[in-house]
C-alpha cells in the first residue's frame, strides 16, 4: 500500500511520535514520491519564471501587468517550496505557521486583485471597440 490511510490506536500512536516520519523506513515509498513531486514541481516553476522574465517585454504579458504576475509567481514558489519541504525534511514550526497564515494570504490577495484588474479594465470598458463599427 503506498499511503497508510487507517486509524491508529494509542499505542502506535506514541510509536510513531518516538520514531517519527523522516527518518523512518516505512514511509521510504511516500518520502520519494513527495521527493518526485518536489523536484518537478520546482523545476517546472524555474523554467516557467524565467520564461516569463524574458518575454516580459511581449504585448500580452505587458498587457496582463508584468509587476503583478511576476511577484504573484514568486511568493507561488515560495509557498509551494515551504509547502511541500515538510515531507522531506525537519521544519522549524515557525516557518509553517508564518507560511500558512501569511505567505497563502498573499497568493490569495495577489490572485484577487488579478481577477479584479480583468474585470474591471476589460470587461467594464466602454472603449474596446465595439464604438467603431
């Protein structure tokens, strides 16, 4: 089975908190398929950043506010990043606080205003075109 996904009593329960996850040999098939999905996941992330950084002069991605995109797809990185490193490695629990409180409130606010700036410049205006004909 690849994830243990039953109730656990007491007793292993204590077990799992004296032998923990990282470092136990059990969950070596679930540690290397988050490890596969982190490293595709961050390489995927990369080359899609820097594309982006190097069409930022194109028509469409200025038209869609390069600034905003950009910084939005970074703070995705890094929330991605610190979203998954748990999995595979010893986090210190202010980090996952600050990202989870923080960091996804800033995507959610950077994908809110996004979706306002379409709204706004593209559906409410009066001067696309439709006035020439």
């Amino acid at each position: 089975m690849l994830f243990n996904t039953t109730r656990v009593n007491s007793q292993e329960f204590i077990e799992y908190l004296n032998t923990g996850y990282i470092n136990n040999d059990d969950f070596k098939t679930v540690r290397n398929v988050y490890s596969v999905i982190f490293f595709t996941s961050m390489a995927f992330m990369v080359v899609s950043l820097v594309l982006f950084y190097k069409l930022r002069d194109s028509y469409i991605i200025r038209q869609r506010n390069f600034t905003l995109t950009f910084i939005g797809g970074i703070c995705t990185f890094i929330d991605l990043f610190t979203s998954i490193l748990p999995q595979l490695v010893y986090i210190h629990c202010l980090s996952l606080v600050s990202t989870s409180n923080m960091l996804n409130t800033l995507v959610n606010l950077i994908f809110l205003s996004r979706s306002l700036r379409v709204i706004l410049f593209y559906h409410l205006n009066y001067f696309k075109g439709n006035y020439l004909l």
